[in-house]
C-alpha cells in the first residue's frame, strides 16, 4: 500500500499549483490502476451488488472527505459509485487528490 494513504491533506490557496504531468505519473503508479486520470481529474468507479452497499460506501467517503477537508464529486447509482478529485484552487491535480484516493482505497 502506498504511504500517501498514511499523509494528510494541506489546505489550498490561490497560491496553489497543480502537478506537472511527471509528478502525476508518479503518484498515479503508486495507487495502481484502480484509478484513471481524465481532464485533470482523477477517476474511480466502484461496483457492488446493490444499491444500498453504493450508497454506504458514498457516506464512508464523504466522512473521510470531511475529516481530510478534501472533497471529491461523487455519482452514486443502482450497484455503483463514481467518484472524481481535483482540486480546484489549483485548476489541476495536487497531492491531495492522491492523498484522498490513498485513503478512500483503504475503506
């Protein structure tokens, strides 16, 4: 498991720059192919047999996202959960989308 789920996310500001794309590639190897990245945004679905277990897994992320104060947009449907970061004060990603996708691969 990589130790960025072991890291805390770090408030941004309109000081705050996105990775370039060799940083992204870094952290993107570190959390497997679980995750995609799409536009600047990192992606993940995730699929279970009902709706119920969807939705419960969406409640575990948003108190997760919560604690961390990073917070990812989520789709959640009939036996599925989609679930996007970026951050927005950076226009891109930062190690905080990867530092919330650590950690969301650990519930």
């Amino acid at each position: 498991m990589s130790e960025l789920s072991s890291r805390k996310c770090e408030a941004c500001g309109p000081d705050t720059k996105p990775l370039d794309p060799q940083g992204v590639a870094a952290l993107l190897a570190e959390l497997g192919d679980t995750w995609k990245v799409e536009e600047s945004k990192l992606t993940r679905e995730f699929k279970f047999g009902n709706f119920r277990d969807a939705f419960g897994m969406a409640t575990r992320v948003a108190l997760l996202a919560e604690d961390e104060g990073h917070h990812p947009d989520f789709e959640v449907g009939w036996g599925r959960l989609a679930l996007v970061l970026t951050t927005h004060a950076a226009k891109g990603l930062t190690d905080n989308d990867f530092i919330m996708a650590a950690k969301i691969d650990k519930l």
